[in-house]
C-alpha cells in the first residue's frame, strides 16, 4: 500500500466496518477500509455454495434487526439495490401432529395460533408494539440511561428473566411456549439463564413492527450497497490487505477495528495499556454453529402447509426440547435432537434458485470450535416435521464451526455472534466501560458485534463506534 494517509481507516469490511466508514466519510473526512479477504462482506456474503444458479447466504440470512435498525434507515439503501422482500409470515414453528403456531405481524392473528395463550402472549407483547420506533432506538445502543424510562424498565421486569421462568409464569400451552423458546434461542445460551428472554421478546417484537424479511438476491446486496454508498462520500476500499498488526496499516489519525478483542490484543497489543489488554483478553466467545445449505428440486414438504408461508422455520417440537438441546452445546455435548434454524428464502426470492428449484439454509447450535458433522441429525429432525425433505436434495455444502472460522476470522470458534450473550458480558461488551468502542488509546476504536447492541446486520456498532471517534478525535458535535 501506498504511504497516502487518511484521516480514518477501518480494518474489516463487514456491515459494521462499512458503516463506520460511511458515518465517518458523510461528515466529509477521509476514509479507507482494508478487507483480508479478495471480497468484502464479513458475515453477509453470498455465493453459489452448492450448485451454479443457487444463490445461498454464506452467514446471515433474514434481517428483522436490519430493517428498524436507525443507521440503515438513515440511508437510501434501495437507490444501491437493497429490496426488502416480506413473506407472509415471519416464523413457522412446526409441531410432530401438523400442528403450527406462527409468529406474524399482527398480534391478534398471531394469538389466534396459541390456542388459550394467545390473550397472554398479547399482552406481553403490546406496550411495546405501540411503542416500537421508541424501543428499538433504546435497545440498538450502548446501555445508558434510557430516554423513555417506563418503557425500557417495564421490558427489563420481563426480559431480565430467563425464557424457561418467563414462559412457565405467562404460557400453559405447548404451542406458546415452544414458538417462545425458540426466539429467546437465538441467544446461543442455555435458557434457563437470566436475560434470555430479552433476545425471545426483541425477535418477537421485531415481527410485529416490520416483519422478517430477507434481502432479493442476497444478503450481500446490503454490503454491495453499503460499499456503494460510501464511495459516492469518497471512501476507499482496498480488498487482499490483511492486517497483522498496526505497521500494516497507512497512517491515519484514527483507526477503528472491526475484530473480535482476541484480534485486536493481536494486532493493537503493543498500543493498548497492559491494564486494558489484559480485560480484552478475558473476553468470553460463545458455542459455535454448524451449517448446511441445499439445492432443493422443489419445496420443503412441511407436514404443516401454513411453514411454506414463512421465510424462517424454528425445529424443535417443545420448550423443554429446545432447552436441551441449547443446554447441551453450552456443555460441550453434541445434541442428538438439535434445534434447528432454517430459512426458505428462494419461495419468496425467484432470484436464488433455478426456475422450479428451491434452496435450503439452516444451522444448529454446535460447542464452541467444533468439527463434528451435524449434517445427519439436522435432516433427521427437518425429516421429523417434512417427511421426504431427503428425497428433494440435488447437492449440499455444510461448514463446521472450525472450518467457519477459518473462512471468517471474526467467527472465534465458530461464534457467529461476536462473543457470549451472557448477561454480564451483554451489558459490559466487550469491557466495563461507559463508551465501549473508545478505547486507552484516543486513536483506536473497537466497531465489530464484540461492542452494543452486539450480533446482526444492523451497522449500528460500527456508526456508534465512528461518533465516539468523530468526537474525541476530530471534535465534532454528534
């Protein structure tokens, strides 16, 4: 690289790195981001895994946090290319009869598929749908004082719970508390910890105020856009630039990493206190995961029709189920009935599959950095709720939790999240600091899922990362 200096420089291209980027550069500073990799991305690639014309998202497929995110919508993401697509339910969660309770946009109609609980579950879940721009601009942020206090404190007396003690004091039935476990899952931790039922009420919520939606063509058309977007405010992006420590790196007045803190101790070590380095090095990675994508001759064959109407599909047949399968991978084991995530994004995209074809995304919960192979017991348990699924399988491309890491460096151990979601680690991330994206040293700054609101495409850790540079590096009001 040329010696030309840059007044900012983010090392990793991930939807957090180019969102710092972009929030730096539309304040009118220079700005270049370095990228490893021959193509940018981090987590939200696609790539024709399996077969040629079948478009599969490498990581990140649906995009509930996306859509509401505030950054995101501060930029006109559809002039680059980036189309919502909505299907008509957010989330199916099948059961062994044929039997199905479905998450969607409207609470009365998602009541109606809980049975005797869905007057509960709408009442957990209404104060905050009517207040939804309010509650996700509380919770897509570092914790603070929140600026609509009785909101946030009647969430906290529900979302500090866990999601097993949640749902045995709301839910009776199977079907509520099934469909419930399986959002408060996302958290990839046991859920009989405390603050799992944040993650299960935040996902829920989400679907009530716009939906899941996936992203036509794939979720790399987010990071193509973004990368779009960035350029027209005169950013670079160099790509095949690994940075292995900071002398790989033009000069610059600030810098910001979006790595994990084991990476940046790696890189940045030497210009970080020995006091700080030694909190980054305590920094705890969650379970990995384990994935699968297919090229399908046609539809899934759900026993329960109402499961092709969704995008994303939740396996495991009880709450007690998935609290085991989740409580194994947290210790170490390897479940024998996984719970399975799985997106179906080609019935409502055309674009990534043949004409008459269909792909297939999922992943279970795996201890972290393992290599097992998950492959028989994720289609054992999609056989279970779709007799036949076997039958519709043109090819596969799985990936354990070492190889992911391998192909994303962000992904310790197969941690797709950027780090355990315990309670704790999730309100000091990835240290006890009021501005966790500063750092010591006034030049360097932490943008990856390690810092608030932590995993998902949404750029928010990268644009809170770029104002808390732009204010103690270049004194600019934010």
């Amino acid at each position: 690289m040329s010696d030309k200096s840059y007044e900012a420089v983010i090392v990793g291209s991930g939807p957090n790195g180019l969102s710092a980027a972009i929030e730096l550069a539309r304040r009118g500073l220079s700005v270049c981001v370095l990228e490893a990799k021959e193509t940018i991305g981090g987590g939200a690639r696609t790539l024709e895994l399996t077969e040629p014309g079948f478009h599969h998202d490498v990581c990140s497929a649906i995009h509930p946090v996306g859509v509401v995110s505030p950054f995101f919508k501060s930029l006109p993401l559809e002039r680059w290319g980036v189309e919502w697509v909505y299907p008509e339910v957010a989330l199916a969660h099948p059961f062994d009869d044929g039997d199905v309770a479905l998450l969607q946009q409207s609470l009365e109609h998602t009541g109606e598929t809980l049975g005797e609980d869905g007057r509960a579950y709408q009442e957990l879940m209404r104060p905050f749908v009517e207040r939804a721009e309010a509650f996700f601009e509380e919770t897509l942020r570092p914790v603070r004082l929140p600026s609509h206090p009785f909101l946030m404190l009647r969430f906290a007396l529900s979302a500090l719970r866990s999601c097993t003690g949640l749902a045995a004091s709301r839910f009776r039935q199977r079907k509520a508390k099934a469909l419930f476990a399986g959002c408060c899952a996302h958290s990839v931790l046991p859920l009989d910890q405390a603050g799992t039922a944040s993650f299960g009420m935040v996902l829920a919520l989400a679907a009530h105020a716009i939906n899941w939606p996936c992203v036509r063509g794939g979720s790399q058309k987010i990071v193509e856009a973004l990368d779009e977007c960035l350029r027209s405010l005169g950013g670079e992006v160099r790509t095949l630039h690994p940075v292995r420590s900071m002398r790989d790196l033009p000069p610059a007045r600030a810098v910001l990493l979006d790595l994990t803190p084991r990476q940046v101790v790696e890189i940045a070590g030497e210009e970080l206190p020995g006091a700080y380095r030694r909190r980054l090095s305590r920094f705890r990675y969650g379970p990995g995961v384990f994935k699968i994508d297919w090229a399908l001759a046609g539809p899934i064959p759900w026993k329960a029709e109402a499961c092709r109407r969704a995008a994303t599909v939740h396996l495991g047949a009880t709450i007690e189920e998935i609290a085991a399968s989740e409580d194994a991978m947290w210790r170490g084991r390897h479940p024998e009935r996984p719970f399975v995530l799985i997106a179906q994004q080609s019935l409502f995209d055309r674009t990534r599959a043949p004409e008459g074809k269909q792909t297939g995304w999922a992943y279970c919960h795996v201890p972290h950095g393992s290599d097992v192979d998950m492959t028989e017991r994720i289609e054992h348990q999609i056989e279970r709720f779709a007799p036949g699924f076997r039958d519709l399988i043109l090819a596969r491309h799985t990936i354990n939790s070492v190889e992911l890491e391998r192909h994303n460096p962000n992904m310790i151990g197969g941690d797709i999240g950027g780090g355990a979601n315990d309670l704790l680690q999730f309100l000091a991330r990835p240290v006890m600091r009021y501005d966790p994206y500063s750092t010591p040293n006034r030049r360097l700054y932490l943008c990856s899922s390690s810092t608030p609101p932590g995993g998902g495409v949404h750029g928010m850790c990268g644009s809170w990362a770029a104002r808390s540079a732009l204010r103690r590096v270049f004194g600019l009001k934010v």
